[in-house]
C-alpha cells in the first residue's frame, strides 16, 4: 500500500528533480561494456568491467572509464578506478548477483555538471554467466535526472 509518507517523498522529489524530456526514437544513446567478467564463489560474487560513450544526442558528455569492479556483497555502486569525462563528474557502477541459471544484472550510473545542472543517468542490463570469458555489451540509460547546482 502506497503511504501518505511515500506521497509525499514523490511529491517532493518531483519539486526538485527536473525530469528529461521523453527522447525521441533517433535520440538513441548507449554505453558500451566491455572486457566484462564475472566470478563467484559460495559467497559472493566478484565482477569486472570498462565501460564508455560516445557523446550523446542532447549534450552528454563522452566518457571512458577503466577499473570498474567490485562485488556483489553489498550491492552498492562504487566509483570506477579511472574515469576520463571533461565535465566534473563520475562513473559508478554495481552488480546484483541473479544465481547461476540467470547471470547478473551490471548497473552504470553516470553523473556529471553542466551549465549549473547537475545530471544523472543510469541503466543497467542482464547478462548471462561468463563462464565463456569477456562478454561485450550494450547498456542503455533509462533514468535521466536534473537537478539545478546550488549556488
């Protein structure tokens, strides 16, 4: 059951969050992952990554960033190891553990400043164990915030 707390932590989220507009069908905008594995044990499980963009439709900046691993055990993002963007920013990145006939579900959140907004955008994408070696694939970003830098 939805609470009225919960109402109003939308509401208010809505009041200052500034939602992108819905992209058009040609606005198409990915990150590709690659050297992507993935290691378990009875405990956890241990992932690695690089993942990059080209510059977006609308503006986002290009982006390339190396080292992104960490491990399922919490499912927290983590701040890749080296992560080249022109605008202050940062790439973070996490992994939920699926069990073994599914694979992982690799979320990527970038976030950056750009002429007094602060931007986020996050996607993720399931992927099948790679009991195989590296996978390479695609991550399409299906959240896009903005939020006004404070002055």
């Amino acid at each position: 059951m939805f609470s009225k707390l919960s109402a109003l932590t939308v509401l208010a989220t809505a009041a200052t969050a500034i939602a992108a507009p819905a992209a058009a069908a040609t606005d198409k905008y990915q990150w590709l992952v690659t050297g992507y594995t993935n290691t378990c044990t009875a405990a956890t499980c241990y992932y690695g990554f690089n993942v990059s963009g080209e510059t977006g439709p609308r503006g986002q900046p290009a982006f390339d960033a190396t080292g992104c691993s960490g491990n399922t055990i919490p499912t927290t993002l983590k701040s890749c190891a080296v992560v080249g963007l022109d605008l202050p920013g940062d790439v973070e990145t996490s992994e939920e553990n699926l069990g073994i006939d599914v694979g992982a579900n690799v979320f990527v959140k970038l976030s950056f400043h750009q002429e007094g907004v602060e931007y986020t955008y996050t996607g993720n994408q399931t992927v099948k164990p790679t009991f195989g070696g590296p996978l390479e694939f695609y991550i399409t970003p299906t959240v896009v915030t903005g939020v006004p830098d404070k002055a």
